[in-house]
C-alpha cells in the first residue's frame, strides 16, 4: 500500500488517507450565506477520493470576509445552511468536512477576481477592514483601522464562536487561516505589523494573538476532532518572516495542543517575487516544520501528480498533502492517484463502472491518447 493511501489520524479525526482539499475560496455567498455552488462544489470534491474536504475561507465575522461574496459562519443563517450542506453531502458519502476559519485584516473588502482588481468602496457594498496598524496592503487596497485591545478581543471571540457553530454544523476539522498575509499572518510577521504595543515588537509579541486564538478555539473544539493551523514559511523577502520563525511558531502551536499546521507562504507585502510555478516549491518549509517540532504537517503548493505526492511522503518531508488547482482540473483527482499508486480507491458505486477495474478505456483517457 502507498503511504498516500495508508490513514492518519490528527488529533482525534482518523482520515482514510493523507489527501486533503485544500482550501479555495469561491467568490459566491450573499451576505455570507452558502448557495447552491457551494452544494454542487463541495458535494463534488467529496467525491474526489480525498481524505478530508477544507472549506474556503469562512469569514468569522462580516468585516473579516476578503471580498464582500466570501462564505462566512458569524450567524444562525450561515450555520443552518452549512449544517444542512454537510447533512446533504453526508446522506451519499462519508468524506468529513473541515472549514477554515479566517479573518481577512487589511486584505478585506476587495473585489473578488473576475471583477476587477483593489478596494471595494462602501458604496458598493464594501467597508472599512481592520489591521495591526492603519497602514494598507498598497495604494489600492482600502486603509484599514488600527485594531485596539478591544477589537482584538471582540475577533478572539468570533473566532470562539465560529469555532462552536462549526462544530453544530458537523465538521470534523478545524483550520485557522494564520496566512497568506490574512490578519493573522500580519499580525505575525514583521513586514506588516508595527505596533508598539503587546502585539508587535519582538516575536513573542508578534504571535501573541495567532497563540491566543489557537488556546481560546482549542478550548472549545472537541478533542474528537482535528484542530489546525495554515502557517507561512517564508515571507521570501529581507527583513520578513522566515523558515526559522515557522518552526518557532509550529512548537508554541504544538504546546497549545493544535493537531497540525499545514505549511503555505507569501501574500503578506506586495511586489514580493515568489518561486510559485516550481513543483512543490513550499515542501521545504514542511520539512523544515516536520523535522524540527515534530507536529503533523500537511504541505500544499504545485503538489500535481499522485507519485510527487508520495514521494513527499515517503521521503519525510509532510504527512499530509493539499491539492487545491489539481482538485478544480479534476475532482476525481484521488481516485485516479490511488490507480496510479496500485491503491483501491473507494468509487461512488454510482461511478464504479469508470473505475480502471471495470472499464477498458480507464488507461486511454488517462494518457490522453
Ligand atoms: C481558486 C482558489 C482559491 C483559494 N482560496 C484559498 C483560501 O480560501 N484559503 C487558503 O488558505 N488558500 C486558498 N487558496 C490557495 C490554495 O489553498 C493553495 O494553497 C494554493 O493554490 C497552492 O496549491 P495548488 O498548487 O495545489 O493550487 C486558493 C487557491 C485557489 C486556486
């Protein structure tokens, strides 16, 4: 059996194999409300093979969302959609759900992709977003607030709260957005955060607030499940967050009792050159992560073809895999890695008659031929 398709268990989740989807944000909610796309999107990825499912990223309050369609869980609304989601997906497959639970910071409220780029103005639905300090991301995000103590108790709270919806609406997985220059990740890193107060400053200052939503959400998270965080590795530039700094931070979260931390980097300044079409190009910071604290990682990043995922594994370097564009190419994606592999992958029986076993031209459309 390949290590892609032996299980793991994080925390107290067992997942069937070291797949996972990772996190894609869809751009489609109203108000932060799950719509049918989310239905047929994540009932979809279900069904790719993959261990566990990680939602977008699910706003913990309506200021935190990137862009003004992005998913949340900060009300009765959202949380009867996804439960209702999740009982639907689960009434023909049995693949667990995660959700990543994030806060946008200073990167919030701007246009989704496919409608133009920078701020959206409050005159289209847009608002004033929140950061360490009241600088912005560049000239054409919006200018944030500083956050005081105040509001950075109100979003430990919503982080709290989301946390407990989230386990009401039955996912089984946890993932705390710390990337990706998102609030938490600017809290953290020095290129970003330049506050004089507790929050910035030295290290232990800087990963103060992404150490106290770990300990708050951890609280109420059930020991059952799985509970993560997406880190950065690098911030690939002089003077920003390093690989070193990564392992630091993946042992204080391993003393708070996270389950993983998946190993991403990037998006924290602007015009920063990033190695990004090189296959795996962030594994480094996994095993750097893996070998140095020991906590289960997960690595994620131009991850395309089922033996790079194994060879990953079984060189050392992550536990986990996170395929995001590879998922959207194919949906089966799992399925076809395990055929690759010489795995039995558990086909909808619905869809067994495609499977390489039953159907002569499994191998032709594979090739392309
Ligand atoms: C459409 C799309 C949306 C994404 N949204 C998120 C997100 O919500 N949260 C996150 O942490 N990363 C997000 N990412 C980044 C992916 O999770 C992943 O880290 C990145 O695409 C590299 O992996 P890949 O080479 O397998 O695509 C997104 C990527 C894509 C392509």
């Amino acid at each position: 059996m390949s290590l892609l398709f032996s299980p793991i268990q994080l925390g107290g989740l067992r997942l069937r194999n070291r797949i996972a989807v990772s996190p894609m944000c869809q751009y489609s909610a109203v108000d932060g409300a799950a719509q049918p796309w989310h239905w047929q999107h994540l009932g979809s990825l279900a069904l790719s093979g993959a261990g566990v499912v990680i939602t977008e990223a699910t706003s913990v309050a309506s200021e935190g969302r990137i862009s003004p369609p992005d998913l949340g869980l900060w009300s009765d609304e959202h949380q009867a959609l996804l439960t209702s989601l999740i009982e639907d997906v689960h009434s023909y497959c049995d693949t667990p759900f995660g959700v990543q639970l994030a806060h946008a910071g200073r990167k919030a409220s701007t246009a989704r992709p496919w409608d133009g780029v920078g701020a959206v103005a409050p005159a289209n639905g847009g608002w004033t977003p929140v950061g360490p300090t009241d600088e912005p991301f560049d000239e054409t995000y919006p200018l944030p607030a500083a956050l005081d103590l105040e509001g950075i108790t109100r979003i430990r709270a919503a982080f709290v709260k989301a946390a407990e919806r989230a386990d009401a609406c039955g996912f089984d997985l946890v993932e705390l957005h710390g990337a990706h220059g998102y609030l938490l990740h600017e809290f953290y890193s020095p290129l970003s955060n330049h506050r004089a107060d507790d929050y910035g400053g030295s290290f232990e200052n800087r990963v103060r607030f992404a150490l106290e939503i770990a300990r708050d959400v951890r609280a109420v998270w059930p020991r059952s499940k799985a509970l993560g965080m997406r880190i950065t590795g690098s911030d690939w530039t002089e003077g920003g967050w390093t690989p070193e700094d990564a392992v630091r931070l993946a042992a204080l979260l391993k003393a708070e009792g996270l389950d993983y931390v998946c190993v991403t980097s990037g998006g924290v300044a602007p015009k920063i050159r990033i190695p990004g079409s090189e296959p795996g190009y962030q594994v480094p910071f996994a095993a750097k992560v893996k070998a140095e604290t020991g906590i289960p990682t997960m690595s994620v990043g131009m991850i395309v073809t089922a033996h790079q995922a194994e060879e990953i594994l079984a060189s050392g370097k992550a536990d986990m895999v996170a395929l995001a564009r590879a998922m959207l190419d194919d949906p089966r994606w799992a399925l076809h890695a395990a055929a690759a592999l010489g795995d039995e992958a558990a086909y909808p029986p619905q869809y067994e008659r495609a499977a390489a076993k039953y159907w002569p031209g499994y191998s032709r459309a594979r090739s392309g031929d």
